[in-house]
C-alpha cells in the first residue's frame, strides 16, 4: 500500500489555502524574494524564512525589524534595523538590501518561503509549539491520535529534537497559560483542526494517510498552522508517554495503511 509524501511546503500551504474555514489558521505565507522581504517586514515587522524542502528545522532563519528606540546600535530617529538569527548566531543590518543579500547567500540559491512570524507562548522562558498527530484509522476516517509539545532549546529558533529541542506533555505546557478546561477546550480545536487539514489535504493528495501538523499558540491563544509533515515521527508517542495504548494505537494504524513500525526510519 502506497504512503504518499509531499515535501513542498509551499504545494501544501496552497492546498490548504483552498478551504476559506481552514485559511485563517495559516499564517501569512509567501516565497521569498526581496519584495516579499520587504513587504512582509513592513506588514509583521517579525517573519521566518524557511527551505520550502527539508527536514529537522535546516536552513530556518527568523528576521525581526527594529525601529531606533528598539535597536541595540545607535540609529536616527526613525530609522530602522534588521537582525536576522539562525542556528545560533545573530546578525545585525542596517538595510534591506544588506539583509537580502545575506540571506540569499544562506538560501544558495534553493526556494525558500517566507512567513508571518508567531510570538509563541513559552514554558520557563523558551518558546515552544505543539505536534498533532492525524492517522487514517482502519476505518478509513481521519482521526488525531496525539499531541506532544516541543520546547526550543536556549537561543534556538526551531523546537524539534535534532536542534537540541525536548518533549512536553501538552497539558504540562498550557497549565502556565490557562486553566484546566481551557486546556481542554484548545486540546478539542486541535484534534479537530487536525482531521480537518488532512481532510483537505488528501483532496489535492488522495494517498495521504498520515500528517504531522505542526501548530503555534500565540499570547491571545490563537492557533496558528506553521507547517505540514506527511511523514511524521512516530517514536516520541513510544518513547514519551507513560500510557502505552497511545502509541499501541498510533502503531496499530500505522502498520494497517502500510507504514512499518518494526525499525527506525527517517522522518522529521
């Protein structure tokens, strides 16, 4: 049985796009030129710019604009600067041009995407997101089976795990921001926004029968889609939960439309 993949993220974003009930969960999204550059910094002021194709947080970069009451360096009255940050490094601009160029430099010449940045919520000062898992049960529906949260490691702009990110139960991470029956209520939007996005995707995508969504939750507790896997890890919900029949079920699904569980495989 075929598992069918879709790397693009810029093809998925646009799938979803289609659904004007799903649209306004997708952040304001782009690929990257100079004028999409320049445009979505006067827009946002915060943007992430990331390889439409890849895995583990590679190539993501973050770019904030700051006027000159908010810039480390002295600036003018008025004028503005650019600090762009990836890996762990920062670097400062004082022009949209210096900045394009250095990122084009990283970019070397692959697409790139460029997006309205989220100012996510944090657990103890580091910003984190959150992981819904979306299988085709053996009845042929969608269904979420799992939330993880991932917490970025200290001066990281990525939570995933090869970029020194940990794991989180969801109900740990949202007890700082809300009470337990908020956490329930977003925990039911997330399961259903979920089934939903896969429901849309396998209209552009019939083979689909697994996605990894990834979502932000912003300080007004919006929830926001950054992006889309359709080959999910699925060793966290082994790994993680004390309660085995999470993953027993992750993996009774997995194995029914034809996805092995029985040895490790690449995944993001």
């Amino acid at each position: 049985m075929t598992v069918q993949r879709v790397s693009s993220k810029w093809t998925k974003t646009k799938s979803i796009l289609k659904n004007k009930g799903l649209a306004p969960y997708v952040p304001d999204t782009r690929l990257y030129s100079f004028d999409a550059l320049e445009q979505m910094l006067e827009t946002h002021s915060f943007v992430y710019i990331k390889p439409d194709r890849g895995t583990y947080g590679n190539g993501v970069m973050c770019v904030e604009m700051m006027d000159s009451s908010e810039s480390e360096s002295e600036l003018p009255d008025n004028e503005k600067s650019y600090v762009l940050q990836y890996e762990t490094k920062k670097e400062h601009f004082t022009t949209i041009e210096q900045l394009h160029n250095k990122v084009n430099r990283i970019c070397q010449g692959k697409t790139y995407l460029i997006q309205q940045g989220i100012r996510m919520l944090r657990y103890k000062g580091n910003s984190f997101d959150l992981r819904v898992l979306v299988q085709k049960n053996p009845y042929g529906t969608w269904e979420s089976t799992g939330i993880i949260g991932r917490v970025a490691a200290k001066n990281k702009i990525v939570t995933n795990h090869h970029s020194g990110g940990i794991v989180k139960h969801f109900k740990v991470l949202m007890s700082e921001h809300m009470t337990s029956e908020e956490i329930n209520n977003i925990r039911k939007e997330l399961h259903t926004l979920g089934t939903n996005i896969a429901s849309q995707l396998q209209k552009s995508f019939p083979n689909l029968k697994e996605i990894g969504l990834d979502v932000a939750i912003d300080s007004n507790w919006n929830i926001w889609i950054l992006e889309v896997n359709t080959k999910p890890a699925l060793f966290p919900f082994k790994k993680f939960f004390k309660d085995q029949s999470i993953y027993q079920k992750v993996r009774k699904y997995a194995n029914a439309y034809g996805r092995s569980t029985t040895k490790k495989k690449r995944a993001n």
